[in-house]
C-alpha cells in the first residue's frame, strides 16, 4: 500500500514573523554536507564522539543572515528499523501505550546547535515540519541536558528505556563521553507538544 505520508523535498519553511529559517536537506542534497559537519562538530567538541552515520533526512535552522545554527536528523518508522529500537525489547509502536501505525513513527536525533537558545529554537520549529509530514509520534534519545530543555519547554515525553551502550559492542567506543550523560529512549505526540509551544508562546 502506497504510503499516504509526504516525503520531505529540500525547500525552506518560514513561519509567518520569523527570521530564522528551517530548512530540509533529504539524500544526497545540496548542502547537506554542511549540516552534518556541525553535528560532527558538535558531538566532537561536546562528547568526544566521532559520528560516522546520519538520518535519512536532516534539517537545518537558519538565522536571518543565513548561516547555519543549529541541525537534526529524522528517520521515518516505515522506512525499517530505527537506531534507537537496539536499546529496546520489541518494536517502538508497541511500547506507546496506544494503538499506533509505525508510517506515524519517526526518529528525531543528531541534535546540535552552534549557539545557545538555537537548540530550543531548532526543536519549536521541527516539530511542526514533523507534524505537516503526517507523523503523530517522536521518538528520540535525549541525554539528561536535553530532557531539562525539554522540561523547559513544557515537554513531558514517555520513557521507554534506557540508551545501554553495551548494546553498540566495539562501536560504543566512537561515542566518546556521549553514555556518560545518561541517555534515555522516550517518545512524545507531537500534537500534544505544539500545543505546549503555541501555549507558551513558541513559534509554530
């Protein structure tokens, strides 16, 4: 069956007032070499980690003059098995609680910014973007500075379990100090999550 979700295209989406823009960067696409060189970056200078895979698709937020500040990742569920389900005893959609589609999964990592304040930016703008997309589910793993940004922002995901390195084997070794910041597998709606930014203030 033909999947009913939109694939994403590179274009930039600008909400109405705002200057920064985010931008979607699928496959092989023009300056995405860019955007994971500032998650490599970042990841390095943070953790030590030496990133060597990324998403199917990454975005990159924008400032008004144009430069990149901050970027993530995104895996749909539908396309096979997502990172963060090697941490997991059986598939995302059956840890929810609720009955879900795996087409309305997707895997939201790589998170990063190159200035502070860009991150939170970076996720009030995804979210959305997600949401147009056809997705009702996030699911990511957040070290503990990222679950008290999301705290910040009104986020109460749903933990599914805990990031164990020991599942990477040899590989857990390119991941610097990343497992040191106790990492956790949760999942959110994203309705649920818009509504927080909208009520709040955010820009959605």
């Amino acid at each position: 069956m033909p999947s009913m979700l939109r694939e994403p295209v590179m274009s930039f989406v600008q909400r109405p007032g705002a200057e920064s823009r985010l931008r979607v960067y699928p496959g092989d696409a023009g300056g995405r070499p860019e955007v994971e060189a500032l998650v490599r970056r970042v990841y390095r200078e943070r953790y030590e980690a030496e990133l060597r895979e990324f998403a199917p698709a990454m975005v990159g937020l924008h400032d008004g003059a144009g430069e990149l500040v901050a970027a993530a990742g995104y895996r749909p569920a539908r396309d096979g098995a997502l990172f963060l389900e090697r941490y997991l005893g059986a598939p995302v959609e059956q840890l929810l609680g609720e009955p879900v589609a795996r087409e309305r999964i997707v895997e939201v990592g790589h998170l990063a910014a190159a200035r502070a304040g860009e991150g939170r930016r970076l996720i009030t703008r995804i979210g959305p973007h997600l949401a147009e997309q056809g997705y009702d589910w996030v699911v990511c793993t957040l070290t503990v500075e990222l679950r008290h940004l999301f705290v910040r922002l009104g986020i109460a995901p749903v933990t599914l379990g805990v990031a164990d390195p020991a599942v990477l084997g040899a590989d857990a070794v390119r991941w610097g100090t990343y497992y040191d910041h106790r990492p956790l597998v949760l999942a959110g709606r994203l309705d649920a999550a818009i509504a927080r930014f909208r009520r709040r203030g955010g820009t959605v």
